[in-house]
C-alpha cells in the first residue's frame, strides 16, 4: 500500500474502498490463521496497519470539516444551500485547507489546524477560550 503522504492524495471515496478491501483481507488473513493456512503472520500486522491509517486520514478530514463548519462566518455562508465539502492537506501550509461546493460552485473556503494544542495547566486551559482552530475564511461573493 501507498505511504501515507501518497494516501493524502486519495479522495475520501478511493480511501473507503481501500479500507473495505483492508478489512476483507484481514477477515480472510484471521480464517486462514484459526484454519491453520496462514504463512505470512506478518501479513496481519501490515493491514491492520493500512487500515488504522486510512482510518486516521477520514477521521482527520471529518474533524477539519467539522471545525470549519463551527466558524460563523463559514456556517452563515453555507446556511440553507447543500453544499459538499473537500477537505485536503496542504503541506506549504501545514494544515488542511477544506473548500465547500453548491455544486460547481466554491461557496467558502477555510484553512484548518486541527493540530493547535492547548498548552499549560489545567487550570489555565479552563480560564482560556476554546482555541480557534480555523485560521482563515474565504467567501465566494464578499
């Protein structure tokens, strides 16, 4: 399977049938292992492997998603239009940039860093707001 800055590449839709083919193979890998058939038990760890990281990947792409629609300017743009959303890693910019469509049409557009951590004691994190994870917003039509 593909690295995991090549997988960044694959559109959500590729990675879902990577991942149903992943966890075929491994319902087959653990048959031939309790029948007695299996050769290569490395085999189990590799795609279980493969698929923990696919799984990374979509879940990373819905949170950036997700972040993305909890800004207001974001969610005014896209309010009332069904809108699909992409979101990829740019890796200039090291954060994923999420685009929202009304069909050939960009609506908004915002930078992601759901990596931003927040730092110091507990007790400071309480006293401080929610750390603002999108970092830019564009609007098609402002």
């Amino acid at each position: 399977m593909a690295n995991i800055v090549e997988l960044r590449e694959f559109p959500n839709e590729v990675l879902l049938d990577m991942l149903e083919d992943r966890r075929e193979e491994l319902f087959n890998l653990r048959f031939q292992k309790a029948t007695g058939r299996l050769e290569d038990y490395s085999r189990l760890a590799k795609v279980r492997q493969d698929i923990a990281q696919i799984l990374t990947l979509v879940n990373a792409r819905n949170m950036a998603i997700d972040q993305a629609l909890q800004d207001k300017t974001v969610a005014g743009a896209v309010a009332g239009k069904e809108v699909d959303a992409v979101a990829r890693f740019d890796y200039e910019l090291s954060r994923y940039v999420v685009q929202f469509f009304e069909g050939d049409n960009e609506v908004a557009m915002a930078h992601v860093d759901i990596n931003k951590k927040r730092r110091g004691t507990r007790e400071a994190r309480k006293r401080r707001k929610t750390i603002q994870r999108v970092t830019q917003v564009e609007v098609a039509g402002s």
